[in-house]
C-alpha cells in the first residue's frame, strides 16, 4: 500500500496556470476545491503557510493571501499562527452548513410551496429511517422534547423552537447527517411561518400526530411512520394553503 502523506505535510496541488479565464487566488481556490472532491486531501491536512503555498503555485504572496482569504471565508480551510500553524482544511459543520442553506434559499426567493413540499418529503424518509435505527435512549429523547413542547402550546415562538428540535432530533436518530443538516436549514426558514399559524388547538393536534410518529419508530415500523408523517405534513401544508399563509412569500421576507 502506498504510503499516505502526513497531514502536517504540505500536499503538493497543480500550480495554476494564468491563461486569463480567472485570477491567480481564484486558480487556487478552485484547485483546492477540485483536490478535496477528488479525496487527495481531507480535513485537517495541512496545505503550507502563505509563502510554502505561494512557492508551490508559482504566485505572489499577495495572490496566495488573497486565496487563503477566499478559503478562509468559504469554510474550506481555517488559518493557525505559531509553530505548528498554517493552512489546513477545516472540519465540517453541519451548524454552519445548515445557516447557509437557509440564507441561501431565503436570497433565491423560493416559495414556500416548495419548501414546505420538500420537507414533506425528507421528513417521511427521515421518519422512516428512524424507526430502523433510532436507539431506545434516542426515542426516549424524542418522547421528553414533545412533552416540554406540551408546555408551551400557548406560545407560538417558544412552541415552534420546540417543534424543531424535535424534527432535528429525529433526523439524527435516522442516521443521516444529509438528511439532519438539510432539515435543519429548511425549518430554519419555516419557523417563523409555521409559528404564525399555530394556535394553542392546533399545536395540540400536532402533538398528538406527532406521539403517534413516535409510538410507530418505537415499534420499529417504517412504514407506519413515514405515512403518519407525510399524512401530518401533508395536513399542515392544505391548512397554510387555506389560510393563504402561502401566497404571502413574497411579501413576508
């Protein structure tokens, strides 16, 4: 087996050639990228300080800087001073990911017709996975969010903060961090209009939708939890439509 590179090593990436297409710091940023796809570098490998990667791409430390920047500000690598410092590529953040998601679906516009179809969705996979894999501790887990939730069905925002936890959480007793971090960034823009119409009768009823979502992983049936929660979904979806919650995207940003 061929012998790996030590991660406080500098990997050697293909010096960019300056044709015109795009600036030097760009070539950089983009041949970073292309070796992190490509898994010939990962996170926490070490890329050199400014000068090693200013002498291996054949730039100026002004061009290496300016990619450093850019990588630094994309989340790919993260910047250390002293001895054992430099460039290396950072670790991933669901967190950061997920804000991302949301700011970024909020710029595009989209509707929430869309969003709220593709929770729908996710959810009903999520819930499904769940029910193969979530732990008794994690279902336990799932059983004590609804029941503080149950406090606050008088409070819309404290309610609905609540409520995403919930969905959160059973996300990560799916297994799936693609799944977790991608409902994590679309709640995060749903919040505010599923809390605007929640009154203390409707939480209820989604509480109740929700222990049966539950009592279904709890019996490790899949399909009865994909269906309960695409079918509660599905409910929220018609009434938001009613009461014309929709219609009002654009107005509400």
């Amino acid at each position: 087996m061929d012998a790996q590179p030590a991660r406080d090593e500098a990997l050697p990436l293909p010096r960019p050639r300056g044709d015109g297409a795009t600036t030097l710091s760009e070539r950089i940023v983009a041949e970073v990228k292309a070796a992190l796809f490509d898994r010939r570098i990962g996170p926490g490998d070490h890329l050199g300080s400014e000068a090693t990667i200013a002498q291996r791409f054949g730039v100026s430390r002004m061009a290496a800087r300016d990619a450093i920047r850019a990588l630094v500000a994309q989340g790919i690598a993260t910047v250390r001073k002293g001895p054992s410092g430099g460039v290396r590529i950072a670790t991933g953040d669901p967190d950061r990911f997920a804000e991302s998601l949301a700011v970024q679906l909020r710029l595009l516009g989209v509707e929430l017709s869309d969003l709220i179809e593709a929770q729908i969705a996710a959810e009903a996979a999520t819930a499904e996975l769940a029910a193969q894999r979530a732990s008794e501790d994690e279902v336990e887990g799932l059983r004590a969010i609804l029941l503080h939730a149950a406090d606050h069905v008088d409070d819309p925002a404290r309610f609905m903060e609540e409520i995403v936890a919930f969905h959160t959480g059973l996300a990560r007793a799916a297994g799936n961090v693609v799944l977790a971090t991608f409902l994590q960034g679309v709640l995060r823009v749903l919040i505010d209009t599923y809390g605007r119409n929640t009154t203390a009768e409707r939480a209820q009823s989604v509480l109740r939708s929700y222990q049966a979502v539950i009592d279904a992983v709890w019996r490790h049936d899949g399909e009865a939890a994909r269906v309960l929660m695409r079918t509660h979904l599905g409910q929220a979806y018609a009434s938001l439509a009613a009461a014309g919650a929709l219609a009002r995207t654009r107005s509400a940003q």
